[in-house]
C-alpha cells in the first residue's frame, strides 16, 4: 500500500516541481565549480600529450559530451518505457525536455571531434564506424524532435516518441562498439569501467571531474526544462495558478 | 603547477590555440543555449497563464455585470 502511493509521488509533476526547487541553487553551485576547475586545470595545469600536444586538451570536453550524448539517450529510452508501462504523464515530459539538451551535446560531441581531427587526423571527418554511429544519433534526436512537432493530438505524439526512442536504442551499443568491431580511424576507449585506466592521472582526474561537471549541469538544465513544461501542461490546475498568480 | 610560462603561450598552445579554443568556444555556445532556452520558455508560459487568468477574471466580470443588471431588471419589472 506504502509502495503504490510512494510511486504515485514519484510521477506527479507537482511533488516534482516541489522537490526540483530545492534542488536547482544546489545543482547551480556544484556544476558552475566542478566544470571551472575541471576545465581550467584541464587547459593550463596538465602536462601536454607526448604524441598529440596540446591538441588533446580537447579531451576535456569532447569525452564528457560523447558520454553525456549517449546517456541522455538512454535515460529517454528509460523515460519512454516508463510512459509505454505505467502511463506516467511525467516520464512523457522528461523524454520531451531531454531531446533538445541531448542533441546539443551531440552536436559539441561532434564538432569538438571534428575540430581535434584536424590537427590528429589531417582531417575534420571520415565515414568511420565510431562518427557515423554519433551522427545517427544526432539523426535520432532531431528525428524524435521533428516527430512531437509533426503530430497534433498530444497523446498520440507522446505515445509515437517513446516508439521511436526505444526502436533508436539499438545504435547506443554500436557507438560503444564500434572502435572494436571495425578498424577505425578513432582512437579506443579512454576510460572503461572493467579495466584500470591507461590515461594518466594527472589527465584522468581533470576528465573525472569533467565529466562529473557535465552530467550536473545537464541535471540543472533538465530540471529547468521540465519545472517549466510541468508549468506549461499543468497550467489549468490550482496549483500553477495560484504560483503564477503570485 | 601551471604549464604555461604565459599568455600568449598559453593562448598558442604551441601552434594547437585555433584547435583547442575553437572546441570551446563551441563548448561554451552549447552552455548559453541550454541555459538561456528554458529562461526564456519560462517567461513565454508565465505570459500566457497570466493572459488567460485575466481574461477568464474579465469574463467573469462582465458575467456579472450581466447578472446584476438582470437581476436589477427582473426587479425593475416586479
């Protein structure tokens, strides 16, 4: 009995709006510091690589949005199974607020890589395994964007989105894998989670740091999309009202 | 400890500076866009809840305006 009502909470976009206040001047402080010193460290305190130079202080950024642009991803996936399930007209805003955010970090993931293949490569793209599998996910976001737009009933939309993100979670394993299946012009795997890292820790904890600044700020800003589209579709309840009001 | 000696070395980055600052002046781009496009969200939905509050408060108003004057009517005819 406990548990249903405690679910219940969990999908209602008031206590969300509630909890998510708390939250954000919190999620503001960690991600503002986290991705200064991060970066800041990352750009003037590491020694440069021995082969690359100073080009691989690309890494800073280009590793953490690669990451964030995947799991974004995958946390619609989530969201959209959540809405196909149990119906939680919540899950349906978070899949609709995360899209943009996640296509942005796939397109600095990209253009970041595109900039440090120049002075690595010689080149700024080649259709390789690892780049294409990323542009298809940049695909995937505007294609799960284009589609909320194309369809007027909401429900219908909602429903045709959670489709489209869980059929697009077959290319999430390909991009991982693909340095491995093909031989391919990037590089492996930086940091993985089953063996000791081969990076240096000097450049390991600025990235550590990096990516930890990254997935806050994306917390941030997703909590700030989704309070105010929570506002957008709740705006005939009490509850708005009377916050608007105000 | 710092690597640079100085600025323009640091903003060189030994030949690498387009490369590297160019990635994050994009970086940066990607920050300002997803900060800014909920802040503006915000204020269009605010605008709009308020619009339609102070039309539904107008219509409520004239409604009664309407019911008092029928009433007055009603009682005019009594």
């Amino acid at each position: 009995m406990m548990k249903w009502t405690f679910f219940h909470k969990l999908g209602s976009p008031k206590w969300f709006y509630d909890i998510s206040g708390k939250w954000l001047p919190w999620l503001q402080i960690t991600s503002l510091l986290s991705l200064v010193v991060a970066l800041i460290w990352g750009l003037a305190f590491t020694p440069p690589d021995y082969l690359q130079g100073n080009s691989y202080r690309i890494i800073f950024i280009h590793v953490p949005a690669s990451f964030l642009a995947q799991a974004i991803y995958m946390m619609m996936a989530t969201a959209a199974a959540v809405l196909l399930i149990w119906r939680i007209k919540l899950a349906d805003m978070a899949l609709k607020v995360m899209a943009p955010i996640g296509a942005s970090f796939c397109i600095l993931s990209l253009a970041t890589g595109a900039i440090w293949g120049q002075p690595t490569w010689g080149t700024w793209w080649v259709w390789d395994a690892r780049l294409t599998s990323m542009l298809i996910l940049l695909f995937l976001y505007i294609g799960i964007i284009a589609l909320r737009g194309a369809i007027q009933t909401s429900e219908v939309a909602a429903k045709a989105c959670a489709i489209l993100s869980l059929v697009g979670v077959v290319n999430i394993p390909i991009i991982k894998y693909s340095v491995n299946w093909w031989n391919t012009l990037h590089q492996g795997a930086t940091l993985k989670l089953t063996e000791k890292p081969s990076m240096a820790p000097e450049m390991l904890w600025p990235l550590l740091l990096s990516i930890l600044g990254f997935y806050l700020f994306f917390t941030l800003v997703m909590f700030l999309r989704l309070r105010v589209e929570i506002l957008s579709r709740e705006k005939k309840t009490r509850w708005v009202k009377a916050l608007v009001g105000e | 400890m710092l690597y640079f000696e100085n600025w323009s070395e640091f903003l060189a980055m030994d030949g690498h500076g387009f490369y590297v600052w160019s990635a994050y002046a994009v970086g940066l781009l990607v920050v300002i866009y997803n900060v800014l496009s909920p802040m503006m969200a915000k204020r269009k939905v605010i605008a709009s809840i308020q619009r339609q509050e102070r039309l539904a408060k107008g219509v409520g108003k004239m409604s009664s305006i309407t019911e008092s004057s029928l009433l007055q009517d009603g009682r005019g005819a009594q």
